[in-house]
C-alpha cells in the first residue's frame, strides 16, 4: 500500500525542508492530490473497476459520486451474487427516436436488464430497459466504472489506482509535487528550471497522447454523440 505520507516524505526530501516550514504537510498533500487528478485524466483505465450497481426503479439510474464515469454494463446480478443474463448496450438516439421500451420486460417473471443507453453528454446518470420494478430484493447489475480519484487530506490516507499497483507510480506522483512546489518560488530561475524539469519527467512517464495502463496511446473517445453520430 502507497500511503501519501511516502510521498510527501520523499519529496520533502528533495525540497530539503525538513521542518516543513517552506512546504507545511498540507500543501504537499494538496499538490499529491492533484497529481491523483493529473494522472487519472492521462490514463483513466488505471481507475478503471468491476462493482455491483444496485438498481432504484424506474428507467434513469444514477452512477454513485464515488465513481466519475460509467464505463459499461456487463451483465445481471442474480440474487445470490452470481452472474445473470447480459446487457447490451443500446443507442441512446435510437432508443429516444423510438420512444418506447425496445426489450421484454420480464423473462419467467423476473426482472433482467436487457440493455442500457448513456446519455453522449453525462457520467452521471444512464437508463436501464425494461424500467427497474420497485421490488425487494433490489435488482442489481455488475457494471465497469471509473473510480474518481480519491483527495488526500491526511498522510496515512492512501493512494488508491484500482488497476494497478500505486508504487509503479510513485516517482510520477513525486515529479508532480515537487513541479508544484518549486514552482511557488517564482523569483528563482534555479526553481523554476526544475519545476518544469518536474514537469517534463511527469509528462515523459505518462506519456503525450494519454496512454492506457500497458502504455499504449489511447484513441479518442468514440462516444456516440446527441446528433447520433460517433466521435473519433
């Protein structure tokens, strides 16, 4: 486990402030958070989850704020956990431009998602068919998400990538920091060359397009837009 604390060590190491007078804890803190943030927006799929979603009723579902997108829908969850029937996914135009449920509702009178539609312009909500049923047990699907990236506010607070081992990026969090940091002091040439020698390494390990987690370029987003249309 990467905890934040090593992180802020380490670069409080390199800025030799060893009182924190320079750079208090909670700034460093401040800036490993937004390294979290750098690097979940270059390379998502390090956030990337399996979770259960459990299902209100009705058509519109709401992914939970701790997850910042919905990546897909993969199947049913039986009431004992276990996998059930899939879920397609659906266009959300062509379902709007029906404007009527496109699936069985029920097969041997239970509730199964059939398919599942995202708005091309939200990550916060998506809508199920047939409608969820207000029943007990709730119905529930296994979906993949990304998981938001998680601030740090204390140094026993831990780095969280679901998709990965933390550590592995422990020098790309540090170059985050301490580009921050030096950056503060702007009336120093000194400092600021190694801010952005900082930010250089940063950019350098993620990698310029943003690259998944095998460091292989990542292609822009084919998500169908309002029109119908795809993005490329």
């Amino acid at each position: 486990m990467l905890l934040a604390g090593t992180v802020v060590a380490a670069c409080n190491f390199e800025l030799a402030d060893p009182e924190y007078i320079r750079w208090p804890e909670s700034e460093l803190l401040v800036y490993l958070t937004g390294a979290i943030a750098q690097i979940a927006a270059l390379k998502p799929t390090l956030y990337y989850s399996y979770v259960p979603l459990g299902l209100a009723a009705g058509v519109v579902q709401t992914v939970p704020q701790e997850y910042s997108h919905l990546i897909d829908i993969l199947y049913n969850l039986n009431s004992d956990g276990s996998p059930g029937d899939s879920i397609s996914q659906g266009s959300f135009t062509a379902a709007r431009a029906l404007g009527q449920p496109s699936c069985a509702g029920t097969r041997d009178g239970r509730y199964v998602v059939r398919s599942y539609t995202i708005h091309p312009e939200s990550d916060s909500s998506f809508f199920v068919d047939p409608a969820a049923p207000e029943s007990s047990p709730t119905a529930a699907v296994m979906a993949l998400v990304q998981l938001a990236p998680r601030p740090t506010t204390a140094l026993t607070d831990a780095v969280v990538m679901a998709n990965t081992t933390p550590e592995m990026y422990q020098e790309a969090l540090k170059d985050w920091v301490l580009y921050r940091a030096f950056a503060k002091d702007t009336e120093s040439s000194d400092s600021q060359a190694r801010s952005q020698a900082h930010y250089r390494a940063f950019m350098q390990f993620l990698g310029v397009p943003p690259r998944d987690k095998n460091a292989v370029p990542v292609a822009a987003s084919s998500r169908e837009t309002v029109s119908g249309a795809s993005t490329v």
